[in-house]
C-alpha cells in the first residue's frame, strides 16, 4: 500500500503518540523511504494503523518494550500479519521463526542474542537450536549446577568458626 502524504503524516502522528520515545521526523523518513520502494505490506490504512498499534505496544518478556526504534515498522513481520483482515493479500512475513524459540523471528531472536552476550551461545548459532529439545538453556543450567557443588560448606571449611558451623549461606 503506498500512503497518500495526508495518510502518512496521521499515520506518523499516530505511532508518534504511541511512542513519545520515537523521533516523529525518523518516523516520516522511514515511512517515505517505504512509501519510495514498494510501500507498507498492508491491505488499507486501518490495517496500517492496526498494525503500528501492535508493532509500538509489543512487551519483552521482562515489560519493557519489544521495539527499540520503528525502523522495522514497514518491513514484513507478525504485527502485520496478526492484524491483517481476514482474506487479506498484504504481503506475508517470510522469516522462518527461531528454531529454539518459535515467537521470535530467528535473524532477530532476542533469546538468541542474550545468549550470545553470555558467551552461551556462538554468533553464527543465532536463531538456530543448540539444546535438545525439550531442554531449554541446558548450558546455563548445567554451570549454575557446577558453581554449586564446588561452593564450600561451613561444615567443611577449616577456617569456619563456631558460629558459623551449621548456618545455612542462604
């Protein structure tokens, strides 16, 4: 759909509202830039704002919001495909979903990349599964199990006192 340039400037007051964090002027850019190549993959203007609506209010798992900056507002993804009218022929979202977690896209994978921040998992493994099914983060469990055997008790250490003896570290 290529936006009318009365549709864009509403559009982009209306993400803008939703978003205060988001610059309105990056807004309009980004939306001229998808109305220059092949437009936004939405079906009419209430799809569009349906689909902003969906794409600004998106929550991480932790309640902070999903998206960081609107730059991938125009492009294919689960906000347009989840509000899209039923018998819709807006361009479908074609990313293949992360083969270790299947609600997020895997060249994105935000589960992935805070993996990858740990040092648990390779770069070039993002999006991709490395623990058996059904045995999420089995690397991260396996060292926080690890650290915990190695962990002196009071009834051990040479050094504890009578106090200590006996006192759980918890």
């Amino acid at each position: 759909m290529i936006l009318t340039q009365s549709q864009g400037e509403r559009l982009t007051r209306m993400i803008a509202a939703m978003r205060p964090d988001f610059d309105s002027n990056g807004i309009a850019r980004i939306l001229q830039k998808a109305n220059q190549a092949e437009g936004l993959p939405a079906h009419d203007m209430d799809h569009a704002i349906r689909a902003a609506a969906h794409y600004t209010t998106q929550h991480a798992p932790d309640g902070s919001y999903a998206k960081h900056t609107p730059a991938m507002y125009p492009a294919t993804g689960q906000h347009w495909d989840q509000t899209a009218p039923t018998g819709s022929r807006h361009k479908r979202h074609q990313e293949p979903p992360c083969e270790e977690h299947p609600t997020y896209d895997a060249r994105t994978c935000a589960c992935c990349w805070a993996d990858i921040k740990l040092g648990e998992r390779p770069e070039n493994m993002l999006g991709k599964r490395i623990h058996a099914e059904g045995k999420p983060n089995a690397f991260g469990a396996q060292a926080v199990k690890q650290a915990l055997r190695t962990l002196k008790s009071p009834e051990n250490d040479a050094e504890a006192t009578e106090t200590t003896r006996g006192v759980a570290p918890f």
